[in-house]
C-alpha cells in the first residue's frame, strides 16, 4: 500500500467468520469484548466484521479512536440501534439524544453535574458510605463471605437515585422497594435489546416484555411527581437555584435557555440512573478485585486516609478528597486495566476520512478502547497494577506513559459528564473501606471472570473484610 493512499473499508482484513451469519456466532456470548480482543490479536488494529450481513469497523488504534471520538456530533453519533431501543421504552435524554437536541441538552446537563453542584450533593455520598460502613463492620465481624459486587451495586443504586431526584432508598440494609425492583428489570432488557439480533418482541411479546412495560410505567409515575414536586419546591424556595439539592433541581436552575420539555426532562432523570449505576458499581468491584491482592496498597492508602482525615471514619467534607491522591490513583489504575466500558459503539453521520481510512456514511464503528489501555507501548509493565504510575511525582519512574489513550470515560464533547461524581463516589468508598479493613479474595483470582452486560463486571468477587486494629 502507499503511504498515506486512501483506504477503502472493502480492503480490511477480516477474522475467520461463517459465510451467512458471519461473526455473530462467535460474538453472540458473556463476554462479547474479550471475543474482539481476540479479534484485534487475529487482525491488528483495524479490521471489519459483519453479523449477518451488517458491517461494522472495529478498531483498537488510540489515535484513530481520539480522532472519531472529537469528530462528533458532526460527524459520527452513537449506533442508531442504542437510540432506538431507549426511545422505545420512553428514555430521551442526552445518552441517546443526537444532532441540535444533544447540542441543546449537553450543556445544562453538564452544568448540573458540575464539580460545584456534586460538592453539593457531597452529603448524600457522605451518608450511603457511612451506611455501607457500618453493613460492611457488621459482616468483618461475623467473616461473611461478601458478594462485593452486589453491594457496591445498592451503594450506587441509592446514591444515584438520591442525587437524580431526591428518592431516598435504602438498598443497602436491603430495604428494597419497589421503584429498585423495577429498576432491576430494565437494565437486563436493555442489554438484551440492544443487542438482539431481532426486535421479536414487536411482533410477540413475553412475559418479560409485558413485566418490562409495566416497571417503566411505575417509574415514569415516580418520576413525574418528583418533577412536579421539585417545580413546586423551587417556585416557593427560590434559594434552591443557588443551592440545587438533586440533579433534578439542578437541571430546573439550568433550563432557562434549553427549555427542556417534561420528557426531556423525563428521560435524563432516567438517563442519570442507566449511566451511573453499573459503571460505577462495577469499577470499584474491579478496585476491590485488585486490593485484595494487593495488602501494600491497602496499607498506603490507610496511611492517607489517616492523613487527610485523622480519627473520623470517613472523609467528612468534599475538600478532603483532593487530598485523597493516592486513592485516587489506585481507582484510575482499576479503571485502566479493567474499563467496564471497554468499547463504543458509534455510526458515521456522513462520509468521512479519518486518517486514511474511507468511511462511508452509515458505517458501524465498534470503538475497542481497552487494547490500547493495556499495551506496554503505552504503559511500561502494563498488565501490572502500579497506581503510583498515575501520581506526578513518581511518573518518571514509568518509562511508556499516555494518559491520552485513557477512554474509559469517552472524549471529545460527549464524553462522560458523570465522571467528577463516579470519581467521588469511588475515592471516598475505596478510602473507606482501606481505613477500616483488610480485605482477602475468597476465590482464587482465576476464577473471577469479565463478564459484558452494556458493561464490564467482576463475575463471582467474593471477598472477607477483617477490621484493622
Ligand atoms: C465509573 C463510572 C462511569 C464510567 C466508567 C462512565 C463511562 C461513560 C462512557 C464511556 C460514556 C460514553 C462517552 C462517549 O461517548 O465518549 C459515558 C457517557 C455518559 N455518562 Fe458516564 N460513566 C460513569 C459514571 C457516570 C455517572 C455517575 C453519570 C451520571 C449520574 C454518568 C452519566 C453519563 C451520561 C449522561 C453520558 C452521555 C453523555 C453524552 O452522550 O453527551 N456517567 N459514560
């Protein structure tokens, strides 16, 4: 080939599939993202597959990802199918929303995810570690085996909830009620929506489907009264616009000029619990996974706590995070190794040449951005976990260091607007838990496998906590 010659995606090497289906037999499975691993290892960087007939690019290049990723909205938008899938159930917020409608809501979004509103919602982070504390002291004393993943899923759950709109929920004394279980019937569907390769249930629907219509009509009656409740609220108490107590109220202070209509504001309320429960549950049970195998580490970041906020339990105000270094690193290393989103799905809006590779409106692009995240010709000793390779003093020592192939939370304009809470929810949990525990992995870390469900988790983590004297 000569150098710098547009390539035409036709000319894409190809890993071994089946005439018809192509690579969905192979790709129909748990663990979807080691499949296209296994794929990047056949076929290099840059490669096609089809299911079925329908095309997708994958491509695991950084330069090439960052490149598509800063090209949108213009030129590249999420796969269409994931906007179709949530539309149908009601859910039209910013995830899934494209065009002049992303550009209108992004901003007010962002603005009330802002560092200044999560300082803000500090409190509830404050209480929920607090809860799962006293839970967690409760199984060190008794040694039960903790099922970390589930845990860390009621701590984001109620976190989530509280700070979306203000629902208190107490699923961590498994306390459950019913707005939860609804909850926990959506999620599966929508992963096994999105990634169907039939939309069966328009034709015939299961009893799963008939549940699934009934959870998100209870929610969206939830969520409605909260709406009108906070609109109520906010004309009586004007001093909320100063202080909003939920993204709700945030999102009311912001919504002078996007003039968000009541579905919209519907469905990124609800958007705000898809996005920040699993991602976020998920990562710091990869950080436990680590831990645990890691007893130096636990004790340096008990030494920071201990540092940052003495004798208290927990990290009691929001400026103690910034002192939280080395925790913070510790979660940034979790998340490189083990990104819970270790790929994108995007589709391009027109033609377009991204390096010299010619893709033609329409095109599937499956985004791969774990590969990079992993490779020693970015990071030195890249399948180790070293937090210090994140902490400025002790860079250097790091030979291949490129935050810049960093993706777990996106680039370009639609990356994550819930990264500054996620990475507040996980500094103060994994300070915590380091303060008052020892951890040990029940299981041997070969048993504990990645499973893919829309994200990335630890299948079977099961940890004891043994209190720190
Ligand atoms: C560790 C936790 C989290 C991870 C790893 C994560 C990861 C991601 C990723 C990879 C994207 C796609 C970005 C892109 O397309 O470039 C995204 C988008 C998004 N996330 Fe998160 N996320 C996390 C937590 C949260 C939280 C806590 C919230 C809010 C409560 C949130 C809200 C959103 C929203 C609204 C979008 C869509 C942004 C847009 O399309 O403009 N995320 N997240």
């Amino acid at each position: 080939m000569i150098e710098n010659e547009v390539v035409s995606i036709k000319n894409l090497k190809s890993p071994k599939g089946t005439f018809l289906l192509g690579h969905l037999p192979q790709f129909n499975t748990y663990n979807k993202h080691q499949v296209l691993e296994r794929w990047v290892e056949e076929s290099g960087e840059l490669f096609k597959i089809h299911f079925v007939g329908k095309e997708f690019v994958v491509s695991a290049n950084p330069d090439f990802n960052n490149k598509v990723l800063r090209l949108r909205p213009d030129k590249f938008k999420r796969f269409s199918k994931i906007d179709e899938i949530l539309k149908e159930m009601g859910v039209d917020g910013v995830f899934n929303a494209e065009g002049d409608t992303w550009k209108r809501q992004r901003k007010p979004i962002a603005e009330a995810l802002s560092v200044k509103n999560v300082r803000a919602f500090y409190p509830i982070i404050l209480s929920k570690t607090e809860a799962i504390l006293e839970k967690f002291k409760g199984y060190s004393e008794k040694g039960t085996v903790v099922d970390v993943q589930k845990e860390f899923m009621a701590f984001t759950i109620d976190i989530t909830t509280e700070i979306a709109f203000g629902h208190k929920l107490d699923t961590i004394n498994n306390k459950s009620n019913s707005f939860q279980k609804h909850l926990e019937v959506i999620f599966p569907m929508i992963n096994t929506r999105v990634t169907a390769p039939f939309p069966i249930w328009r034709y015939f629907k299961k009893e799963k489907d008939k549940i699934l219509d009934q959870s998100l009509k209870s929610i969206e009656k939830v969520i409605y009264e909260f709406v009108d409740d906070a609109k109520k609220r906010m004309e009586e108490n004007p001093k909320l616009r100063a202080q909003p107590s939920n993204f709700l109220e945030a999102l009311l202070v912001e919504n002078k000029d996007a003039n968000f209509t009541d579905e919209e504001i519907y469905g990124n309320v609800f958007t705000m619990l898809l996005a920040g429960e699993d991602t976020t549950s998920n990562s710091l049970s990869w950080t436990i996974f680590y831990l645990a195998q890691h007893p130096e580490i636990v004790t340096k970041i008990r030494e920071e706590a201990k540092g940052a906020y003495g004798n208290k339990d927990v990290p009691g105000t929001y400026e103690n995070i910034e002192l939280l270094k080395y925790a913070n690193a510790v979660v940034q290393e979790a998340m490189r190794l083990k990104p819970t989103t270790p790929q994108l799905y995007l589709e391009a809006n027109e033609d377009v040449v991204v390096n010299n590779v010619s893709i033609p409106k329409g095109t599937n692009i499956i985004l791969q951005n774990k590969v990079a995240q992993t490779e020693e010709g970015y990071f030195s000793n890249a399948n180790a976990f070293e937090p210090e390779r994140w902490m400025v003093s002790e860079c250097p020592m790091h030979k291949n260091h490129s935050p810049n192939v960093m993706r777990a939370f996106g680039g370009g304009a639609r990356y994550c607007p819930g990264m500054h809470l996620s990475k507040s929810e996980m500094i103060v949990l994994t300070s915590t838990l380091c303060k008052h525990f020892d951890f040990k992995l029940e299981v041997k870390p070969e048993e504990i496998r990645e499973r893919f469900e829309f994200t990335m988790y630890p299948e079977n983590l099961k940890v004891t906590f043994k209190p720190v004297k």
